[in-house]
C-alpha cells in the first residue's frame, strides 16, 4: 500500500473528503428540508404524523444510507485507483533520478499514465541524455588532453634522460627539437585559455575590412603551404564589400586556424582555395581545400572540443582537435555562424559575419 503515502494518499483522502462532504450536503437536503416536506404532505392527505416518520424512514431514510454507504465506498475505491495511477509512474520517474544521481547515466523513465505524466518522463529522458552525452564528451575530452600532454613531455623526457646518461651530446640542433616540444605545449595552453575565455581582458569589436584581414592571413601563411607543396589561391573582390564589426585579434586567431587546419589536411600538390563574398546582410568566408573529404558521420562534430576526424592522433595531421572549436567561439562572439560540408572533391569550412 506503498501507492497511499505521499502524494498518492493526499489524493485519496481528497477524494474521500470531496465525497463525504457531497454526501453531507445532500444528507441535510433530503433528511431535514425533504423530510418535513412529506410528513406535511402526508399529513394532508388523513396520516398521522407517527404514520408519516414512520415511513419515510422506512423508504427514504433506509435508502439513503445505503446509497451513501455506496458512495462513500466507491469514492475511496476510485481515490486509491487515482493515486495508484499518478503516483506509480512518479515513484519510477523518481526511482530513475536516483540512479542518474549515483552516476548512471543510463538511467530513463518509462513513459506511463496521463499525458503530463507522459511529458514529464520525457522531460527527464532529455535530461538524462544531455548528461550522459556530456559525461562522454568529458571523458574524451580529457582523454585527448591526456595525449597531447603526453607526447611533448615524453619526447622532454627522453632528451634530457639522453643527456643526462651521456647517450646524447647537447647540441644546437637538439636545443632546437626541445625548444619545439615546449612551443607546442604553449600553444596548447594558449588554446585552452582561448577556448575557454577565462582571464581574458576585455576585447573592444572595431569595425574591419574582412577583405584585407584575409589577405594578410593568407600572406602569412604563405610560406607555410609553399613548404608544404600546396598551392594558395585568393578569391577576393577587389572593392565593394560592406565592413564587419569584430576583435581584431580574434578575426586573425580564426583566419590563421582555418588556414593551418587546411595546410593540415591537404596532401602534397593540393589547392587550397579562400574566398571573400557578400550574401544579403552578411559576409560570408569560405575556405575550401582539395584532397579527401570528411565522413558523413564525422562532419557534424569537427566544430567540437578535442574531436578529430583522424583518429591515428598522428602528430603532422591530427593537431589538438581544438582549432575549429576556438573557431566557432570566436566567430559566434562576433555575431556570426559557422559550418562546414565536405565530398569526395574536398572540404569547405566557412563562416559569416553581420554584415555593418
């Protein structure tokens, strides 16, 4: 009888209570008012008063006890049925809140009783999901930030084991390969404090000529792809685009990302293209490299902290898998969206800023 505390038992003694109270009302309807109504009517007619009590209690008085004794008996029965249904599916809508506590995140209510109750397992459901879906993401999350760490401080450590044992001589050029191990750390510690915004000062938007940011990023990154056997193509107006509000240091961390991300994943003798053109109230860049596509499966999530199509984590191609995460920070910052589609001609990631 679990189903009559709580909730459940409120609602039977309310239905109870309702019905006891009707029957009441009802009771001092018929016994008083209706009562002297026929011993007067009685009377009139040549009964005596003795005559009259006595039958309406034998008729009406009998009746409505045993009417009352019903209703009151069926009331109780259908306030125990009520709570039944609403407090079940709360008790297991609670008993799954309580796994998803202790760390179960796969933890669902089933869906039963009323369409509110219905709407609130599904409430939870969602929930649930969300939750388990961000304990995945955590776990890969520092998986990944486990691995980054994990291969410049092992190549440190073997360096300096080398020398120190005297397998090693210190030389320019191993002072080079350290001081390399150490920049990439930086650039990861840089990265999360970007991602993450913390202790970052206040960047003031000024509005900014996207066309020449662009071109001063792809100058930049010139040599970079010359090295890398790739080709760098401009598609740049040469006036009449409108001007775009954004951080300067912002706007170039996205160009200069998207950039190295196409270097990144464009085999030898591939082009890279970037393009600059005006759509209705926005200004739209796209940069579009040639090679491999991406997965289908994987298209949808390049945007995401530490997510990297190349799963080999090879160091020359799989980069931290935050590049195009910082990317959707700080463009949505700015106002703008990104995206990105892919075939079997190549990739495209591109994204828009308000037009001002």
């Amino acid at each position: 009888m679990s189903h009559l505390r709580g909730l459940g038992g409120r609602i039977a003694l309310a239905a109870f209570a309702v019905a006891l109270t009707a029957v009441g009302l009802i009771a001092a309807g018929i016994l008083v008012l209706a009562g002297r109504l026929f011993q007067e009517l009685m009377m009139a007619h040549g009964e005596t008063q003795a005559a009259a009590v006595g039958m309406w209690n034998q008729t009406v008085v009998s009746v409505f006890v045993v009417a009352a004794a019903v209703a009151l008996v069926v009331s109780v029965a259908l306030g125990v049925l009520l709570a039944r249904m609403i407090s079940r599916p709360l008790e297991r809508i609670g008993a799954a809140a309580r796994r998803l506590a202790e760390g179960d995140y796969t933890a669902r209510a089933p869906r039963a009783g009323s369409a509110e109750l219905s709407s609130l397992a599904d409430s939870f459901n969602q929930m649930a999901e969300a939750l388990e879906r961000q304990e995945r993401e955590r776990s890969e999350l520092i998986s990944n930030f486990a691995h980054e760490l994990r291969t410049p401080l092992t190549n440190l450590r073997g360096y300096l084991e080398a020398m120190r044992d005297g397998v090693m001589r210190p030389a320019p050029e191993i002072f080079d390969s350290l001081g390399e191990e150490v920049q990439r750390l930086e650039r990861l510690s840089l990265s999360l404090d970007a991602l993450s915004g913390e202790d970052a000062p206040a960047a003031i938007a000024t509005d900014l000529d996207l066309c020449a940011a662009v071109g001063a990023a792809a100058e930049l990154a010139r040599p970079a792809f010359d090295r890398s056997g790739l080709r760098l193509r401009l598609e740049i107006p040469a006036s009449g685009l409108p001007s775009v509000r954004a951080v300067p240091d912002h706007l170039r961390q996205v160009l200069a990302n998207l950039l190295q991300n196409a270097q990144r994943y464009t085999p030898a003798g591939g082009d890279v293209t970037v393009s600059v053109s005006a759509e209705r109230d926005t200004v739209l860049v796209q940069v579009t490299n040639s090679g491999g596509g991406i997965p289908a499966d994987d298209l949808p999530r390049v945007f995401e902290r530490f997510y990297r199509v190349d799963k080999s984590r090879d160091r020359s191609r799989g980069g931290a898998g935050i590049g195009l995460a910082i990317v959707k920070q700080l463009v949505e910052q700015a106002g703008g969206r990104v995206g990105a589609h892919s075939g079997q001609e190549g990739t495209s990631v591109w994204f828009r800023l308000p037009a001002h």
